[in-house]
C-alpha cells in the first residue's frame, strides 16, 4: 500500500515494495520504481501505484458441449504485473493526492478482463466435442489449453500483464447429467457386486459341500476303524479265551498228574505199610509157631484181658489150670537153673 502525509501545502509519500509507484510532474514522469518515498507538490503532481505482486483469480465458468450439455469448469487464474507503465497507459492506477487510495477500481477492472479472457477459451474448447469426450479427457488438455491461450493473448501482452499459474479443479455437468451418466456404471457396479455376491455364495455352498463330504469321509473312515477295532477285540477275545482254556487243561492236566503221583505214591506207602505189616505178622506167626501151647493160652488170654473192658465172672477149672501152672514152674525152674 501506499501512504500519504500532508504538510503545508507540500505531500509525502511512502509505498510499500509490493507497489510500483510513477510520479507524474507537468505530464512527464518524475519518479518511477517500488517503494518510493518522496515529497511532491500536489497542484502539479499526478501519481500512480501498481500492485506487483502475484494475484490469484477464481474462476467459475458454465458452458456447453457440442451436444448441448451444460457443463461447470472451476479452477483459478495467477497473473502478475511485468510491464507496470504499459498497463498504467492502459488502465487508471491513479490514486487520491490526499489518501493514497485508488481514484478508481483498476483491479477489479484486470480481474474482469481476465475472467471474460478465460472463458472465451474455455468455452471455445467445450464446444469443439461431446460431453463424453470432454469428461473422458479430463481437466488436463483443458489447463493446457487455458495456459497457452492466456499466455499468448495480445491484450494480456499490451497490457504489461504475465500468466503466472492456471488450475483447473473440476469438469462437471449438472447434478442431474451426472447422475444420468452414472447410473450406467451405478448399474455395472452393482452387476459385478451381484456377481460377486453370487460367486461367493456359489463358494461357500462348494465349501459346504466339500466339508459335508470331508465329514462323511471321515464318518466312513471312523466306521472302518471301528469294524477293525472290533474285529481285533473279537481276535483278541478269542485269543484271550483259547489261551484260558489252554492254561485251564494245562492246569487239569498238571492237577491230574498231581493226583495220580499222589495216589501212586499212596499205594505206594499204602503197599509198603501192609507189606511191612504182613512180614511183621508173618515174623509174629513164626514165632508163635515155635511157642509152646501153654505160652500161646497165656498170650492169648493176656490179649483178651487187653481187650475186655469188664469181667463179671471169671470160671478156672482144674483141668485148664493145673496143666497150666505145672508149665509155668517147670519153666521159671529151668530159668533158675541157668
């Protein structure tokens, strides 16, 4: 910006070095540069003040394709003075004597200009094809296009004036075109999605048969092994019952051996107890044999006497005694005698 100081009848000015300042004395110029400081007499004294630096303009431009269709272009324009006396030539940067305030509005002026420039091309470019054309090209043959246009534009060029930047943000049509040209690939979508969906229920069904048979396999698998586990337990118990009915007639075997020593051995004892008994009565007979009768009466009387168990009467008669008792002496008489 620049400002102004009065004293007396004399101004002082002070700009900033963002503005390019001409001082115009008896219609010649007096001064020019940016920020300038100096004093002048305002009775003969015309100043200008140009902006230097980079401006940015938006830009929203509605037109029509070659097939009618209204489309949007949005972006923003960057230009900047080169040629600050050329455009104060052109356009009015004169600014009040007492403020420093632009008499007029110069920039609003240049952003005007700008803006009828950018869309005179822009809608030269939407016109020269079909709204599907221009929206399958994009934004960039459009930027392009928009930048060679401003840039080599004779009343930029006399102006003093030089394109810094272009963007274009967005080639849209209406609202409801655009929901019109997407309904196509809306609908495509949601095909792929249904095929999508459907595919992946036709896989989780193949998935669910896959492990339905996983499971009967198995199933079938476990059967089998339970058929041979039995099988084997029936081998088994077979075995198990063969070999207790072998170790049984083993052991009946072994008990009947047992026995038939036990009872041979028994005979055997039994044999030996009346041989032995046998020789023993017979050594008893031989003795007796050579015993004299009397000797004989007395043993046996001595063993019925063992064996009875009560005498109620006893009879001797002289015929049974005396032979008896003359025996007796005559014995312990011979025995006295030896």
């Amino acid at each position: 910006m620049a400002t102004i100081a009065s004293f007396l009848c004399w101004r002082h000015l002070r700009a900033d070095p963002s503005f390019h300042v001409l001082h115009y004395k008896s219609g010649e110029i007096a001064r020019s540069g940016r920020g300038l400081a100096f004093w002048f007499f305002p009775l003969s004294a015309s100043v200008a003040k140009v902006p230097m630096e980079d401006r940015e303009l938006p830009c929203v431009v509605n037109g029509r394709s070659s097939d009618f269709q209204e489309l949007t272009v949005q972006g923003a324009l960057g230009f900047r003075v080169s040629k600050p006396k050329k455009l104060v030539d052109r356009v009015d940067f004169s600014v009040d004597l007492n403020t420093g305030d632009w008499n007029k509005t110069p920039l609003d002026q240049l952003s005007g200009l700008m803006g009828a420039l950018a869309k005179q091309i822009i809608c030269e470019y939407l016109e020269r094809a079909p709204l599907r054309e221009l929206l399958g090209e994009g934004i960039e043959p459009l930027r392009a296009r928009l930048r060679t246009g401003l840039g080599e534009d004779p009343t930029l060029f006399a102006l003093g004036i030089e394109l810094s930047s272009v963007r274009v943000s967005s080639l849209a049509p209406t609202a409801e075109l655009e929901r019109a040209l997407q309904a196509p690939m809306r609908e495509s979508i949601q095909q792929q999605s249904d095929e999508a969906t459907f595919q992946r229920r036709a896989m989780a069904v193949e998935k669910e048969r896959a492990i339905q048979e996983n499971e009967l396999h198995n199933r079938i698998e476990l059967a089998r092994r339970e058929e041979e586990l039995i099988a084997q337990e029936g081998q088994n118990e077979l075995k198990r019952i063969q070999e207790e009915a072998e170790a049984k007639r083993v052991a009946a075997e072994a008990a009947a051996g047992r026995r038939e020593l036990a009872s041979h051995a028994e005979a055997e004892g039994i044999r030996a107890v009346e041989g032995a008994k046998v020789e023993a009565e017979l050594a008893r007979m031989d003795i007796y044999r050579e015993l004299p009768t009397q000797v004989m009466i007395g043993l046996a009387a001595q063993e019925l006497a063992g064996n009875l168990t009560r005498i109620d009467h006893l009879n001797l008669s002289p015929d049974a005694l005396g032979p008896l008792l003359t025996s007796l002496v005559g014995s312990a008489t011979r025995k006295l005698e030896e």
